[in-house]
C-alpha cells in the first residue's frame, strides 16, 4: 500500500482520514504544522499527500507550491481539502499544482475513491 501524508491542523480531521486510510492498509503520518513538511518529506518520502488549504502557519497553496519546486518532491500528488470551496476553486487548485480537490465536509467513499485514483 501507499505513504500518505496529511497535513492538516484540525486534530479531528487529521483523525478521521488518519483511521480511515490505515484501515485501508496506507501506511500514514499526519502532521498539523505546515513549517517542518519539507524536511519531514525526506525522512517520510509520501506517496501522496492530502493537503489542508488553510493552515495557521502557511497557507497550503504556499507549502505546495514549495514542495513542487524541490525536484525530488515535485512528483508526489498533493491533494488539496479545504472548507473553503466554489466551481471556480476547483479548477484553480489544479492549475496551482494540486492533483486534485476534496470540498470539505466530504463522504468517506469519496476520499477513500480521490486517493485511489491519485495513487494509480
């Protein structure tokens, strides 16, 4: 199965998609604090990271556009959730390096369907 890295500030969250994946047999390791996701990728190398857009420390389009500029990191799918959605956010996280959307709230199905996807 597949490393999965979530960065993800609301602890409940993390959780939920934390339990669920594991029980999905990933392998997962969640985080709330955006500053040490650079670092902590080369010690846990993902292959998929499901990321929060609204981070107290750095905003999730900031930290990806970050860890698509390391060339070793550029490859791995970053999956943008957030609260904050409309039509139009959808396709502008996809141009902004994200591999795909999640609007919050979200159906297990549908997380456990995105990931898939993104790891095939």
């Amino acid at each position: 199965m597949a490393r999965i890295l979530i960065v993800e500030n609301d602890f409940h969250h993390q959780e939920i998609i934390r339990f669920n994946l594991e029980r999905d047999g990933h392998e997962v390791f969640a985080t709330d604090d955006a500053t040490i996701v650079i670092n902590l990728l080369h010690y846990f190398p993902a292959d998929l990271i499901i990321m929060d857009i609204a981070l107290p420390d750095v905003h999730g389009i900031d930290l990806t556009a970050q860890i698509k500029s390391h060339p070793q990191l550029a490859q791995i799918p970053v999956l943008a959730v957030t609260a904050m959605t409309d039509d139009t956010l959808a396709a502008a996280y996809v141009f902004m390096g994200f591999s795909g959307f999640l609007p919050k709230p979200f159906h297990l199905q549908e997380l456990r369907r995105t990931v898939c996807k993104l790891l095939a």
